[in-house]
C-alpha cells in the first residue's frame, strides 16, 4: 500500500489487528519515506531502522497471537529530549552528541510496553530553548508546508515529522509553548497536559517547574491514544500526580459543546503584533465552534503583560541550575587538553553550548545570584502565583479559553528575530505552564501564504479529557486538520 | 539546685582577657541502608562508584525522590533537642561546580529547615551544667570524592558517598571555651547514638564538624570567625581550637585584623592554615528545588515519633540521680550512651534493685570500665554480662564476698566467664561469718603479738589496724572485716 501514512492512527490500529498490513510493512513504509524526504525537511536527528524493524516483529507476533494492546505496532517519533536506552540522545546539543543513554524515559519506556515502534529520535532547539528549532546543533529543521519557513519549536521536530508524515505520532515537551506553537506553525493538534500529568524522569530538564511532556498528531483523536500510554503517576517523579488517569479515547464525544462557555480574553485579542490573518482564522473558528452551540463569553485576564518578564526570571533561573551538570567531567563534551578543572569546565561549556543557551544560563545565574534573587526570582514566583489566580477566577465563569496560539504563522528561516521579538511571539503561550494548566493547538485554517494558524483552548486543572473532546468534535465538523503539505502528498 | 540556677548563664573564663565564642556545625550521617534521593546503598568502604546509580551520576533527565526514612530519623532528633519542627520544610539547591558534586548542586536546606531553634544541655568535667541553643537541622546530600594520587597528572572521582543522607546541625554561638565546644558535640554524638539516627563513627566521616571561633574583649560584639572545617576527632577539635585561640589572640594582641576564613587545621604541624577567604566563597544560589515538594509531615507522624521516643540521656540522668542514689557525676559518666546505660540498669536490677544503685554504679565506672579499656574492648564484646556482674554484686550485698575478695571473683569471672556463685564455690572464696571461727584466728594473732596488743592499749591506734590486718591474712581474705573489728575490740577489752 503507497497511502498508510494517511491512516488516522485509528484506521491504523485497526489495519494492524485485521492484518490488512503487519507492522513491520507500517514501519517500513515510514522509513522509506524518511529515507526519501526527510532530506529536505530535516526532522530526525537519529533514525533507528534496526531497531525499529525488531519491534515492528515483536509488535507482529503480539498482534499473531492476539495480546497486542491497543497501539501495539504503530511507529512514533520522540522527541531528541527524551531519554532512549541505547539510542543517542542529545538534546539538540553538541553538549550531548556522543551521549548515548543508558536508560529510558518513562514516556519512552510507556510507548515500548505499549508496543509501539520507535522511528528515531527528532530535531529540537538546544535544550528545548527556543521557538524556530533553529539553534539546534544539528541545524534548522523545516516546516513541511514552507521549506524556507521554521516549524516552529522546540519541538520543531516533532511538528515536522507528522506534518510531513514521516512518523503519524511524536513525543514533545513543553516548556512556554513548545507543544502547541510548533503544532500551530505546522497545522497539527498538539496537547500540553497539566503540569504532573506525564511524567518528566527521563526528559531531560530545561525549566523543572514548567517543563511538560505531552503528544502531537494530525488530530485530536490521534493526540487522545498518546495520551492513553504516555500519562500517568510515575514514582520516580515527585512532581507528577497521583490521580487516576482519564480514558481519552472514550471520553471524545463526553464533553457538550452545546452549553459550553469560551471565555474570550478581551487583552489578548488586542495584542499588538497580533497578525490579522490569524486572528481571523482563529475568530471564524469561534464562530464555529459558536455554531456547534457553544457560548463565547468576553474576560479579562489582566496579568498579561507580565508574561514574558515572569516566565523569562523563572525559566531561565531554573534552567542555569539544570543545566550545570553538563561540566564535561562525567558524561557529554569534553575540550581538549584542559590545563585544570576550571578550564575544562569554562571550555566544555563554552564550547559546547549554543548562543540561545549561554544567554538563558547567564540570565538564570543573574536572577539567582546574590542580592538579586529576592528582586527578580522571589518577586517573579509571587507575580506566577497572581498569574495562576487570575486564571482560576476566569474559570469561575467559564469552561475553557480561547487565544491564538501564536501571533503569527510560521517565521522564515534566519529571520534572526533579536531574543525580544522572540520572546514576545511566546505571549499566549507562556502563561498556560506558569499556571501548570492544561492546553490544546487545533489547527484552524491558513494565511495568504498558505501557512497553517492554530487556536488553542486553555482549560482548568486535569481537562485534558474536556479539550480533547472539543477539538474533537470541531474536527468532525471541520477538514482543516486532514489538510496535507504538498510534501506529505509525495509517496516514497 | 534549681534547673534556672543550674542553666544560670556561666560567667566566661577569659584568656588574657579575651573571651572566646565557638559555634559548631555538625554534619551527621544519617543511619539509612539507601541514599537520600536515590536507590543506592549507603554501605561504607566499597569498589569505587559501585554504588553510583544514574542519580547519583547526574545522568542527563534523572530527578530525586526522597527517601521518606531520613524525614523520621530528622524529626527524631527534632524530638531529643526539644526543637520546633517544620511540617512543611522546603529542599533548596545549593548550587557551585565542583568535581566530586554531580549535579552542579547539592540538595539541602535553606529557608524552611525540617528543625527549627532546639537545645541542649551539656556538662563540663567540673559538673557544671549549660544549656547551649541549636538554631536548626537541616537534610542535605553529601558530595562524593574527589582522588588525586592515583592517576598520573589526572583525578578520580568516587561517587559512592553521593547523596548519602546527612543531618547538618547548626549552633548558636553560645560556647565560651574549648572544653564547653568539646563537651557539646560529645553531647550530640551521644544523642545521635542514642536515637539510633546515626552510628557516629568519626573515622569513617559519619560524624564531622565545623567550628567557628572568635575572641572578643567581654562585652562587646562577636569578634571577626574563622571556620574550622571537617574535624573528624574530638582529640583534632579540641587540638584545632586551641591552636585557633592563640592565632588570633597572637593576630590581635599585636594589633592586627581578623580575615573572615575558613581554614584547615594540619595536626602534624600542629597549625591551621587558609583555606578560603570570605571573598573566594561561593555565591550558591540557592533556590527552591523544584525537582521535590515540601516535605509535609502531620501532626500523628511526629507524635508518633514522640512515642517511639526512647527516655532521654537528660530524663535518665535525673532519674539515676533520684532512684538509685547515684552522684551528678556517676549520672553523667553512665548516660555516655545508651548501651552502658542500659548495662548499668541491668546490673541495678540483677545486683537486687535500686538499693544496690551507687555499688552498681561504682563497679561498672570503675573495676569493669577498667577491664574494658585495658582490653580494648568496646561494651557490647564485654566478656563479662550485666547479669553476671549484678550477681556478683548481690554476694557482696549479702555478705558472702567482701569487697575486696569480690575483686578476686571479677577476676576469674573476666576470664572464665563463670558466675560469681560457681566462682565463690569452686574456689572456696566464701566470706567466713562464723563468729566462733574468727574468734579463734583473732586469738590466736593477739597471742603472737602481744608487743603490738600492749601498744594498742598505751594509745596507738594504728596498731589495732595492723592487728586486723594480720586476722585478715590469716583467714586468707575471707574474714568478714566488720566482724572482725567488731570481735577484736571485744576480746583486747
């Protein structure tokens, strides 16, 4: 078959256990196409036939004998952050480029027990900071529907594979938006989860307090069976919750969008910057969703200006700190020669770390230091706290939010936005993992330049199951998230 | 006494007119078999990084869960120093770069300390008691080890002792004197020991400590410290300070500054030395760690603790005092730790109860302590039991033995580990009461010194006391003394 890529993961998982195809056809035919387009897109930073091939049989002698489970031989691409035993794993880093770990993530070892089939690893901004995917060491990944526009990031990778459908599903993480910019940039549906909702041991850190795994597909739907594999309570994370997991699946069609009340934040809709076209496409999906019954209710959510200077206190302070065992003794970069242990380490450092990353260390490091932490870090954690009661008094009198996920479609390559500029297109993101909630990207139609626009849905504490099921259910009224970049339409 | 005049605030014994101001960090092992955020074992002395898990190693993604054990043995000791406890303590990072520190930073405690301002009380040789404050305790990772001398031009790195448990506990600056310092952090040993929190061995590193010394003309404000760090012997603490004293008091009488430092001291050489300048510290940049929760604890989980209390070395003290007559000093001396306290309320009990509480306790501080230590060895490899010394006792209290012969029977008892009874039997030892029995030995002495007999009546006592004396060697010992004195008396008329 040349179009199983164009399986919904639903269609897939049935393919599978009817055995109209065997997993390792499934698996095959993703890596011939990685083989054939990845070239231009750029998206993997390690593929891993071999590998992958040995689980497909696995997979295949499970669905044989009838004890697969649910996803059991359907391939995935992770995220370069999450740890794979075996398998490089780097980070998007030269700091990590000869680090092969010695163990798996638990989203990773989820996705194995699960039976599903590791393609490889995917590109990612150094240490996941970043909005482009370009500072990764292993250069600019493209988005699939503009070679000469960015995907997005950090998880540019991720967007890029299933957009040019090179894997059906991807692990991605996000810190400040890093899940839903780069699904909007690529027209996918893309689900951060509530802060302890997926476990963070074995992704490696960039901001502990904001950082969240979460899945990206073409659609909700598809989002939902990730979801049902990756979530969970893990002991070997303290931060992540013990409380019972929602059936995603089943739970598509729970949520009444008749009834159902959108709050409209009046302050983020008048952001300056905000693109016109953008804002249209995410209106007229309102309108939509209005139609479907739903309610749009104006709010204020008055914090907002305090967005990006909180989150780049918090972010980068925790990030200064995560980052220091990258010291060249143990593991990673190492310089040449050092004369002593304070040049290894100033070299190692220096050398192995992007411009992106120095910069956060050095802002993290000023935020902490002495006779500053009480001014910036301190009074940044207070203003977080008020960030999170502004949303929570929102949710008195709504069920979800409504923003644009970006304020922009997808940047060019070497735009060479200045940190600022940067920094401000993370405005309607940020807040959300300041606030540890729940938010969803659903793709929502394109600019002029045929550039995909995502709206996102931001709900209370543990709705994944809620904005999973509106997505949803606008995507069975809507065909915006089976469009297709002309590169996907090639066949291997 | 009482306790407000016993805990009266000394009056400092000054140096030349220099009052001296220690306050002490202790790091203590805590007695755990895992580490404090990871799975490893805490055993001492094995291969290097065997028991290095990718936690420890600071493997890229890896995150702490505390080992919930050392939040017990934390508020254990909270408990024994009468402290505050925090039922929502907060882990920080504690961030420098270092070698033998994997992370980047270590795990501790800043703001919120699991125990909060405590104290104890500790005594000094001439039986004065002074309360001393503990401002808090706090959890933290140890580091691992760095080796320098076998790999040529290179280092190695040991990470086995990595996130071994530790208790850091902080006083006030409130000792005056090396003796008052050394008399507190021997009274911290004992409590960890006593707890059961930690094994204390100081050789191994499970118990060391950082003192902080200063001189000032009394009255005025805390001199100018410098920090003392890692003393792993009482006899190197007592030996740091001293050295400390007269270097800053040398510094000083000449007129000159004290630099804010912390410094090694070097027992060979018999000096301390800089190791690093106030301005060469470390900005740590401590934060919340927000890789771990607060560590809430409820309010049944520290009564719990409470309950599980053994009685305190202070409680016991007082009740040795009351109950078995012993002196302030015996009490002290008996409550060192609490195996020999035990020891000696078994032999209390075996000799035939509290009565028998001051011979008990001189045996046990004298005659057995003696034993031990001439052995080398330490209470629990005694070869004497506690029942078998309080059985002893008992025939001294019902006169079969004398005191004296009863050393005889500790003896044998040391060696052959027989009981007093067997001993007394098989080697005839039985004190002689028979009145008649001693009144034939007694004549017979008097008949063969009748010099010393007609001395005696002219006035000179010491004479009557080489006739007994003579009755005693002629019973070979066993002559009941008092009856002997007593029939003497009776028979020169």
């Amino acid at each position: 078959m040349t179009d199983l890529h164009r399986l919904s993961i639903r269609e897939m998982t049935e393919g599978l256990k009817s055995a109209q195809f065997s997993s390792r056809e499934l698996t095959q035919h993703y890596l011939d196409r990685i083989a054939k387009i990845d070239d231009r897109v750029k998206s993997y930073v390690t593929v891993t036939p071999e590998q992958a091939l040995a689980q497909a049989d696995a997979a295949d002698n499970l669905l044989k004998s009838g004890t697969a489970g649910v996803l059991t031989g359907v391939p995935l691409a992770h995220k370069d952050i999450f740890c794979t035993q075996g398998i490089k794993t780097t980070a998007g880093s030269k700091m990590l480029d000869n680090f092969v770990s010695p163990y798996d993530a638990t989203v990773v070892a989820k996705a194995k027990a699960a039976g599903l089939v590791t393609l490889g690893k995917v590109n990612m901004d150094e240490f996941a900071m970043g909005s482009t995917s370009e500072s990764s060491f292993y250069g600019a990944t493209k988005n699939p529907w503009n070679l000469e526009h960015v995907p997005g990031g950090s998880s540019g990778g991720s967007a890029a594979v299933v957009a040019a459908d090179l894997a059906p599903l991807a692990t991605g993480t996000d810190t400040g938006g890093s899940i839903r910019q780069p699904a909007s940039f690529c027209g996918l549906t893309g689900l951060k989860p509530t802060y302890g909702r997926v476990s963070r041991f074995g992704m490696i850190a960039f901001a502990s307090s904001l950082d969240q795994g979460g899945p990206m597909a073409r659609s909700a739907e598809d989002c939902a069976f990730l979801m049902n594999t990756i979530a969970g309570h893990d002991l070997k994370d303290s931060t992540s919750i013990n409380k019972e997991v929602d059936d995603y699946v089943a739970n598509l069609n729970a949520t009444a969008v008749k009834g159902l009340r959108i709050g409209i934040p009046k302050q983020y809709f008048n952001v300056q910057g905000l693109d016109v076209e953008v804002k249209a496409r995410v209106e007229e999906s309102l309108k939509k969703l209005q139609d479907m019954g739903a309610t749009l209710v104006e709010i204020d959510l008055n914090m907002t200006e305090a967005y990006v200077p909180t989150y780049y206190l918090i972010a980068p302070a925790e990030a200064s700190s995560n980052l220091s065992r990258y010291d060249g003794v143990r593991y990673g970069y190492r310089c040449e020669n050092p004369t002593d242990i304070l040049d290894l380490y100033k070299r190692s450092r220096s050398e192995a770390f992007g411009a992106e990353v120095q910069r956060r260390i050095l802002i993290g490091t000023y935020a902490l230091s002495a006779g500053y932490y009480d001014a910036y870090y301190v009074k940044a954690q207070k203003v977080r706290r008020l960030i999170q009661q502004d949303f929570l008094k929102a949710f008195e009198n709504v069920d979800v939010i409504a923003a644009p996920s970006a304020p922009t479609t997808a940047y060019k390559i070497g735009a060479n936005l200045s940190p600022t500029e940067m920094y401000l297109g993370d405005i309607y993101t940020l807040a959300v993992n300041l606030a540890g909630l729940p938010a969803i990207n659903a793709p929502v139609g394109f600019d002029t330049n045929n550039l995909p626009v995502g709206l996102q849905l931001i709900g209370n504490y543990w709705s994944e199951s809620q904005l999973l099921s509106i997505v949803h259910q606008y995507q069975q009224n809507t065909d915006w998230h089976t469009k297709r970049a002309a590169i996907a339409e090639e066949n291997a | 006494m009482t306790e407000a005049q016993k805990l009266a605030p000394s009056v400092s014994k000054l140096i030349d007119g220099w009052e001296v101001v220690i306050g002490i960090e202790i790091h203590t092992q805590l007695a755990t078999q895992s580490k404090i955020f990871s799975g490893s074992s805490t055993e001492f002395g094995q291969d290097p990084n065997t028991q290095a898990s990718l936690v420890d190693l600071a493997m890229p993604g890896v995150l702490p869960v505390l080992n919930q054990e050392v939040v017990d043995l934390a508020i254990r000791f909270g408990l024994g120093i009468d402290a505050y406890i925090d039922q929502a303590s907060v882990f920080a990072r504690k961030n420098y770069f270092y070698p033998d520190s994997p992370k980047g930073y270590q795990i501790s405690q800043m703001d919120n300390p699991i125990v909060g301002l405590g104290h104890i009380d500790i005594q000094l040789e001439d039986g004065t008691v002074k309360r001393i404050g503990v401002t808090r305790a706090h959890l933290e990772e140890d580091a691992g080890k760095s080796i320098h001398d076998q790999f040529e031009g290179m280092s190695g790195i040991d990470l086995n002792r990595a996130g071994t448990p530790l208790l850091e506990i902080v006083s006030e600056p409130d000792m005056r004197s090396v003796e008052e310092a050394v008399a507190y952090i021997k009274s911290i040993h004992t409590l960890v020991r006593w707890l059961g929190i930690s094994d204390g061995n100081m050789a191994e590193g499970s118990f060391r400590a950082d003192c902080n010394v200063s001189l000032r003309r009394p009255g005025q404000p805390f001199g100018t410290r410098c920090e003392l760090k890692n003393l792993n012997s009482f006899r190197f603490i007592e030996q740091a300070i001293n050295v400390e004293i007269q270097r800053q008091m040398d510094i000083l009488e000449d007129g000159g500054r004290i630099d804010q430092e912390t410094r090694l001291f070097d027992p060979n050489k018999m000096e301390t030395r800089s190791m690093r300048s106030k301005e060469e510290a470390n900005d740590y940049r401590y934060f919340p760690d927000p890789d771990l929760l607060p560590v809430i604890i409820a309010n049944e989980q520290i009564e719990a603790a409470r309950a599980a209390l053994p009685e305190l070395p202070k409680a016991r003290r007082a009740r040795f005092i009351a109950d078995f007559a012993v002196t302030e000093y015996d009490a002290h001396v008996l409550t060192l730790s609490r195996e020999l306290a035990d020891f000696y309320e078994a032999v209390v009990t075996a000799s035939g109860g509290a009565a028998q509480g001051k011979v008990a306790a001189n045996w046990v501080m004298g005659e057995f302590s003696g034993a031990l230590n001439k052995a080398s060895l330490e209470l629990q490899d005694s070869p004497v039991s506690a029942e078998q010394l309080g059985g002893m006792i008992a025939r001294i209290v019902d006169n079969t033995i004398s005191g004296k012969i009863a050393k005889q029977v500790f003896g044998f008892m040391w060696e052959e580990g027989k009981t007093a009874d067997d001993i007394i039997a098989e080697k005839g030892l039985k004190q002689e009461t028979d009145t008649g029995a001693i009144e034939a030995i007694i004549k017979e002495v008097l008949a063969a010194n009748e010099k010393m007999v007609e001395e005696y009546k002219s006035g000179k006592e010491k004479a009557f006391n080489g006739l007994v004396g003579q009755v005693m060697k002629a019973s070979r010992g066993k002559a009941n003394p008092a009856q002997v004195n007593e029939l003497m008396k009776k028979l020169i008329g």
